[in-house]
C-alpha cells in the first residue's frame, strides 16, 4: 500500500462540500472582478461578472471554486452553481452575515448545512 500512497499522492480535504451528491455539483467558469475572492466564498453576478458580495440583499449567484485575484484586473474563476456546503467553511466579503445570505444561497440551489 505505500507504493500506491508514493505514486498518488495525498490529498487535504477542506470539508467545503457537505452532503452525498457531489456528481451533481454543476460549476461554471466566468469573469471575476474588482477584488480578490477566496474558495468558498459566496459571490453575486453582475454586468456578466462574478463580483464579491457587497450587501446582505445582493443575490448569491454561486460558490467560488478556488482562490483568484482580480483586484487588479479581471481573471476567470471557477463558481460552483449549487450543491451541498459545509456552511462553517462557506463566507462572505464586506462583513456580510453568511446567515443573511441562506435563503438567496438556497433559492439558487446552493444548501448551506
């Protein structure tokens, strides 16, 4: 067995992902703008951009995948459209309560758990 450990790996689960359905996670690649956005967190989508959440009544549009920075300029980022989530791994830019944001998260299929 520590033959197949050397030839695969590792890897270091975040536990962003609740739930049993994780094949039925559908992402989707677009443009982040204006700031740097973190994995798990909650973003809206506005003039055709990904962009942070600014206020507790913007719409969640989906998840963010991995980190990017688009502070400076805009760069793609990967955005989970809906799915089951660790709701202690999920956040929000600008102070915004993630519990502000659950039923907008889950009106697009996004559960926070």
């Amino acid at each position: 067995m520590s033959n197949l450990n050397s030839v695969l790996g590792s890897v270091d689960y975040d536990q962003l992902f609740a739930g049993p359905n994780r094949s039925d996670v559908r992402s989707l690649t677009v443009t982040a703008t204006g700031s740097a956005l973190k994995r798990g967190e909650l973003v809206t989508f506005a003039d055709g951009k990904a962009k942070a959440i600014a206020q507790n009544t913007d719409a969640v549009f989906g998840v963010v995948a991995y980190d990017v920075d688009a502070s400076e300029a805009d760069v793609p980022v990967t955005v989970y459209l809906n799915g089951d989530f660790n709701k202690a791994k999920i956040t929000a830019a600008n102070s915004v309560a993630v519990d502000d944001l659950f039923l907008s998260a889950r009106n697009v299929g996004i559960i926070l758990r």
